[in-house]
C-alpha cells in the first residue's frame, strides 16, 4: 500500500486529534476475518454499492473545508459580503444541486474522483437530516430534538440553518464591527461566536451525527419498518440494479460509518489519517480507499486508549460478517438468519456509537485542560471554543440510535452539564469550578452509560484518558 500526501487533513471531515494521549506510531490492525468488504450478487456482479453515502461525507468534509477558508477572505481586503451571501454558499453544500455540480475540495492528492459526479449525483444533506426522512425515525424529532435552546430551533434542520445564519451575520460585520471575544478583542475566526461557540466544529460534528449515524442506526440498519432496514425485500434484485434491497441497505449503513473496503489490512494510524493506496494504482478511490468520518474517529479512540478498545475491530466484524450472511442466500431471510442479521447489526452499531460516546470523552478532557487554562498564559480562547464545539457537537449524536444504550434522561442530564457553551475567562473562580465539576460528572456519566473503563476516562485533570 502507498500512502498519498493529503492537501486538507483528512480530519476534515472527522474531529482532529493532534494532542491524543498514547498513541502509538506503529499500531497494527487489530482486525481478523473477513479481509474485505467485497461481495457478488447473484448476477455475478458486485452487489456492493453505497456511492451516495461517500458523496455525504464528502459534502460534510468541503463545507468545513469552505468555512475554514472564510476569515482569510475576509481579512484579504476584498470579500465584503452583504447579507445572504455566506449563507448562500454554504447552502451549495446543504442543498447541494447536482446540475451545478463542482470540484471535491477534500484534498486528497491525486483523487480518482475530481467532481462531484465523479462520485454520485442528484444528492444533497438537507434531505437526510433527522427528522426530514422521517418515515423510519425512532423519534419525531420536531418534538423530540434535544440538546440545544435557542429561539427557532426545533429540530435538527433548524438547528443547522440557525448557526449558518450566525455566520453569515457575523460575516457581514466582520470588517466594521466584528464579534469580541471575553478580553475584547475580535473573536479568533468569523464562525467563532463572542460566546465560544466554533459553529464551523459544531455544524460539521453536528452533520456526522444527524445524517451520517442517525441514517445508519436509525433508517438502513434498523427493523422497525415493515420493508425498510433489514426487513428489507431479499427475494430479487432492485430493477436495473446488481443488488436486492436488503444488501443495498446494509451497505447503505457501512457506507456512512465510513470504513474502507479493505480495513483489515490497515494499521490504525493509517485508518486516522484517512487515505491509503491500496492497489499501487497512484490514486485514491474514494469510494474504497478511503476511511471517512465515525470510522477514523474510532481509530483515533482504539489508538489512544489507556485499557485495549475495539471500536474498529467490533464495528468491521458486524458489518463484513452481516454482509457475508446477507450474500450468502438468494431467498427471504429465515427468522434464525434475520435474528443473526440483528446481532452483527448491534455489534457494528454499539461500536459506532461508542466510538461517539469515547470521543467526546476525549474533548472533555480538551475542555478540563483549557478550563484549568484560565488566568494563564497557556489559554486560548479559540482551542477551548474549538474543543468544546467538538465536544457538543459530538454528543448531540447520541440521540439518534434507537439502539442506544443511553437514556432520554441520561442525554438531557449530559447536555445540562455541558450547557451551551464553555466557562469564559470573565467567569467568576466559583463558577469555573462549577463548571469544572459538571465535566466530571459528565465523564463518569458516559463511562456508566457505555461501560468504559475508568483508566480511559481520564484523571481529574483531564489528562492520562482518550
């Protein structure tokens, strides 16, 4: 395998992770079994196909790409944006139109695919958000939606309209009355709110949870829909198509945990970086080659764990080994193959989710670090926006498992601990505290929540954990 230079950080479309505790540089697969995720239909043809999952993660990853770009714009002296406008463009992503099309800014070298018909078409990230597919929701999640107070935020949808509307007025006052941080000086970045909200984290954590994992566990890997997920019809291929319904599902699923076909043969580290070329042809297919989003998280996790972790491991035995029994007969599943079919399921989705659950554990221990900052030359007001971003923005995902084995009050008690944004240098010493012991509150919460061992939780410093 030959690895490619990335332009952009492949962490672009996952959380970055420079300041992981134990890593270790020469980490292997922890990964037996199926060596890779590659299967026949009953045609003769590959029946795997999940390209419309990629171009998902491709648009999450460009529009934090995009919005990273914005400030040197604006400092450039010649992007003045009137209002609508940065809204405007960050809208090509949401509502992304396939007869305008354009070029994958990801930034990997060398690519196969350059356009964004290179990968599919006629897809967009609005229409997927929880709540707009809403005919397999566990939950309605106009009602339902948890996580965040502010006015006109009802759901998932709102919410992502509400903090690219933040930017783009912050955005048309950055030139002559920019947003001031706690020491009064300008915020460090245009979608960095006086309040410490990183909106480019939060709407890019946010977009990994409420497409990328609420679709996978709640729409293509769940079974409480006669016809859809696994109940899918298994007895024909779909009209046109190498493939019958029930595969096109579950690989719908893989597809945005993110692995890459050939994940056995990676080593973690080459799993968080994100790119690999497999097969020595001097690109990278990013349909294949590619680890995307939750899958490099869990790589992150499993490498930084203080006690051994399998994120990875768990996740690829579900998905390759209930995709091995799905291709393994061309009739109707029987009620002992199905009820398998739902174990490799809760073994692929628990390790997704925990991978979640260990990475906002990680920022935690981010935000502890720059909370006991405070009143130092060692703090900085944009890395505790931007860990405390990740960290929220994270854990809005854990709402949207049907499977999960966090509680609706488990989840409003987390998010009443982190509030809505970190303790601010202008906080009085009481309050830091305060604040200080709601993030250990929080952490025990999540270890109770999803059995993870004390040592990766970290010290009271937020030091020594993932």
């Amino acid at each position: 395998m030959r690895h490619l230079p990335l332009l952009v950080l492949l962490a672009a479309c996952t959380a970055t992770n420079d300041d992981d505790p134990g890593v270790d540089s020469d980490s292997g697969s922890p990964i037996t079994g199926i060596a890779e995720y590659a299967f026949d239909g009953r045609d003769g043809s590959s029946s795997v196909s999940y390209s419309g999952q990629v171009f998902r993660q491709v648009l999450i990853a460009d529009m934090k790409s995009h919005m990273g770009g914005l400030t040197d714009r604006l400092n450039g002296g010649s992007f003045f944006p009137t209002e609508g406008v940065v809204e405007g463009e960050l809208a090509f992503y949401v509502d992304f139109d396939s007869s305008v099309g354009g070029t994958v800014a990801i930034g990997v070298d060398g690519a196969e695919q350059g356009t964004y018909d290179d990968i599919s078409s006629g897809k967009d990230l609005r229409g997927k958000l929880a709540g707009n597919d809403s005919a397999t929701d566990h939950q309605d999640w106009i009602t339902a939606f948890a996580g965040w107070d502010a006015d006109g935020v009802t759901s998932p949808e709102t919410l992502v309209d509400h903090w690219i509307s933040v930017v783009d007025a912050q955005a048309v006052a950055w030139n002559t009355s920019p947003p001031l941080g706690p020491d009064s000086s300008p915020v460090p970045a245009v979608y960095v709110t006086p309040e410490g909200q990183d909106l480019q984290q939060l709407l890019q954590k946010f977009l990994l949870g409420a497409i990328t994992f609420s679709q996978g566990a709640d729409d293509y890997l769940d079974d409480d829909v006669d016809g859809k997920g696994l109940l899918a019809d298994h007895t024909a291929l779909v009209d046109g198509k190498s493939y019958t319904a029930l595969e096109h599902a579950w690989d719908e699923g893989f597809g945005y945990f993110g692995a890459a076909r050939t994940t056995p043969s990676w080593t973690l580290d080459e799993i968080a970086d994100g790119a690999v070329d497999v097969d020595g042809s001097g690109s990278v297919d990013l349909l294949a080659e590619m680890s995307w989003g939750h899958s490099v998280n869990a790589a992150k996790r499993d490498r930084g764990a203080v006690t051994t972790t399998d994120f990875v491991g768990d996740a690829w035995t579900g998905f390759s080994e209930g995709r091995a029994l799905i291709a393994s007969t061309d009739a109707a599943l029987t009620d002992d193959e199905l009820a398998t079919l739902k174990e490799h399921r809760d073994l692929a989705v628990l390790a997704w989710e925990k991978a979640i659950a260990s990475t906002v554990v990680h920022y935690i221990n981010d935000v502890l670090v720059d909370t006991d900052a405070i009143g130092t030359d060692d703090y900085s007001f944009g890395d505790a926006a931007k860990h405390w971003s990740e960290m929220k923005g994270f854990a809005l995902s854990l709402q949207f498992s049907p499977h999960s084995p966090m509680t609706s009050t488990e989840f409003a008690t987390l998010h009443d601990k982190f509030g809505t944004g970190p303790v601010l240098e202008t906080a009085t010493s009481s309050d830091i505290a305060d604040y200080r012991a709601y993030l250990l509150e929080a952490r025990a919460l999540l270890g109770d929540a999803y059995g993870f061992d004390a040592a990766n939780l970290g010290d009271t410093d937020g030091l020594n954990g993932w």
